[in-house]
C-alpha cells in the first residue's frame, strides 16, 4: 500500500473514505436546521450545540448510607442534633463535636466529611460513640460525577437513549438536535427498473438509515442510460441532504453513476480496498448534497454502507476501531495475495465462527479459497451473525476477531 490513504491499486483505504465522509458529515450537520427535542426522543438524534454542565453534580456532599455524619476529624462522643435529613432536605449546619442523622441520599452538612454507618453508631440519646473513620467515608462528594463547567456532550454527538439520564441530572429536559438528513434511496439498472430482477438492496439501506437516525424515502428506480443516472440524481439532489444509489458503480458497459457524479460535483473516492463491497464511491454534488454510490450486489451493498458509509450517518463512534470478540475459526480459509481488506461473513456457535459460503457451511459457495465476487449476490449471507475483516485469512482453529454486525447496522 501507499501513503495518503491509497492502496498500490488506487482505491483508498476504508479508514481513509470513512474520514472523508466524516468531515461531509460535519459540514452538513453545520449547515442542517435544529430543533428541540424530549429527552425521550434524543436516541439517533446529532447534538447541534454540546451539553455543558451549569453546576456541580451532586451539589451537595451525599450520604451513601443511612447513619450520623459529622466531621471525621473530630473526636468522640459527639453530640447528635436535630432530626434526620431526608434526600429532598437543604444541608444543615452542624458545630465542632455535633452529628446530624441522615438518610441514603440526603445532602450533608458542609462540616460534615464521614457518615457512620446507623448498626455502626453506638448511640445512648443525643450522645454518639463508634469507630473512627476517615474522611470521606459513605459520602458521595460534590462533583464527583459533574463539575461545573464541563463539556458532557460534544457538538455533533450522535445520543443514545441511556444519555437521557446524565442529561437529566444536569438538568435538561430538552436538548437542541440538528434535524435528521432527508435521504433518497435510489436503485439504478434497467433490469430493475423494467422489473426483471427485484430490487434487493434499497429497502435494506432504507432499513439502516432509518435505524441510523435519518430519514429514508425510496424513490423508485433508473435505468442504465447515462442521461437518465445523471438527471434523476441531479433532480434528488434538489430535494435531498443525502442520495443512495445502489448498482453502476463498477466499469461495465451500463455502469454510469460514477461518470455523472464526477460531473455533477467533485468524488470524494472511487473504490475502497474492502471485498466484497470494493467498488463504492462518493461525491459531493455542487449544490452541497452528498451521495453514496453502492454496488449493486446485496451482500456488497451491505458490507459497502455498514463498513465504509455508515459514519456519514451516525457519527464518529461507527468508525474505527469497530469492537469486537473473540471466536475460533472453524475451517481454514484463504484469500487473495491482493493488499486488500476481505469482509468474510460468519455464522457463529459454541464450536466458533464459520465463514458463510465455505462448503461446510449453510451456504456452500466455495472451498477453501473465499470467494468474495461469488458471494457479493447471495441474499443469505446477510443473515451472518458477524463479519471478520482480514487481509490474511486464516487456519482452522485461529483466534479471530469478529465485528458482531448488531455493532455495524
């Protein structure tokens, strides 16, 4: 491979189309509308202006337990005051050699540095005896879990639904979201378009911007005409933030969708060094819209928007490194010498992860060499339960690392 993000092929590294696409990411997200939203409806949603935290949290001193607090440094007996705060009580004030009661949660008094615990606390009326105990003993302490002034959540942000619960805690009950990206879904080839074959991809990539936060719509097919591919993307462009095509992407004679990006806008790259999925390109149109062109083979098509394109819909945390586990590999297999990286869907059980389309599998397709291009068409191989990136390939029984694609879809 060479530098700049290019492999010796001339297709760009997957971690190099992702950034690519991340900064398209920010400039649309920059130039989208806002709206306010629930904290019940912020799963999905891009934060359009970061969470800073406008106090301490807690603001007080808390109890952990329930028991008698004072200050740690004094010494006993000490002489116990007043009634029990409760968690919705304001702090009282306690004097050198007094203990206050408290409760699991109730705020302290600022003189008060350890609560003893109530079986702890040998108590005879309002005089207190027990264990000494060091400072900071059952408390919870003031901005230990925010500290005024600092950034929760970064501009741009994608949230999920478990952030609701810091937002709430510092007091937020709305948060201000840039609108979802409006984004068209659009087949190409005529043996679609003239309902030869289905349509196997766009309901799919529907499916997964949805769940990515945005909104799909399909808008039907195009045939492989060079007029036809270059106006019905010009005309999405006018009503769209983002246009999803699917097929022309290679260099076949009805391939065009790569032609009439480059004279609608600038590509932003041609081909990606990942198999199956290789041929997926970007652009960004003149007007600002941006369009991700997949090839047309679903399990292509998948690999191509999960592995390369889906940072453009949901942030910086779907990029690398992706998270995954450990399994065996249950049957050896090979890939091409070609410095690329192969995106091998699996099946996983007790026994480890065997590679959908090997002969042993539900989907007998090759034999001990992956063949990426066979695959690319068969349907079945997206009900993997994983997928192993690997440039190597490996012997039965490896220690692999495999991307569950619950992380990826």
């Amino acid at each position: 491979m060479t530098d700049h993000g290019v492999t010796d092929h001339g297709l760009s590294r997957r971690t190099a189309a992702v950034r690519r696409l991340l900064a398209d990411r920010t400039r649309l997200l920059e130039d989208s509308p806002t709206e306010e939203v629930p904290l019940s409806s912020v799963a999905g949603r891009s934060l359009a202006e970061p969470v800073v935290a406008e106090a301490d949290v807690p603001v007080h001193d808390v109890a952990t337990m329930d028991g008698v607090a004072f200050a740690a440094d004094d010494s006993y007996p000490l002489r116990v005051i007043d009634d029990a705060v409760a968690p919705e009580d304001d702090p009282p004030t306690i004097d050198p050699g007094e203990a206050v009661p408290v409760a699991t949660g109730a705020p302290l008094p600022p003189e008060a540095t350890a609560v003893l615990k109530r079986e702890d606390a040998d108590r005879e009326g309002e005089v207190l005896d027990g264990p000494s105990l060091d400072a900071g003993t059952n408390v919870y302490q003031r901005g230990s879990n925010v500290t005024a002034g600092e950034t929760l959540v970064e501009r741009g942000e994608v949230l999920t639904p478990k952030d609701a619960a810091l937002l709430r805690d510092v007091g937020r009950g709305e948060v201000v979201v840039a609108e979802r990206f409006s984004v068209a879904v659009l087949a190409t080839g005529t043996e679609i378009h003239e309902g030869v074959q289905p349509d196997r991809d766009s309901e799919m990539l529907a499916g997964l911007v949805d769940v990515w936060g945005h909104t799909p719509t399909l808008v039907g097919s195009v045939p492989d005409s060079p007029d036809h591919v270059h106006d019905r993307i010009a005309d999405l462009a006018d009503g769209y933030d983002v246009v999803v095509t699917t097929g022309g992407t290679s260099v076949g004679r009805g391939d065009h969708v790569v032609d009439a990006l480059d004279a609608l806008g600038e590509i932003l790259f041609r081909g990606v060094s990942l198999r199956p999925g290789r041929p997926v390109t970007a652009a960004r149109l003149d007007d600002g819209t941006v369009v991700v062109a997949l090839p047309g083979k679903p399990v292509a098509a998948l690999f191509a928007a999960t592995l390369v394109c889906r940072p453009l819909f949901d942030g910086p945390a779907a990029s690398e490194p992706l998270p995954t586990l450990t399994a065996s590999l249950r049957r050896d297999l090979a890939v091409s010498d070609d410095p690329l990286e192969y995106a091998v869907p699996v099946t996983l059980t007790d026994e480890g992860a065997m590679p959908l389309g090997h002969v042993d599998s539900v989907l007998p397709v090759f034999e001990r060499r992956y063949r990426p291009g066979r695959l690319a068409a068969s349907t079945r191989a997206t009900r993997a339960d994983a997928v192993w990136i690997t440039e190597r390939g490996g012997e039965e029984g490896d220690s692999i690392a495999v991307v569950p694609m619950e992380v990826v879809q």
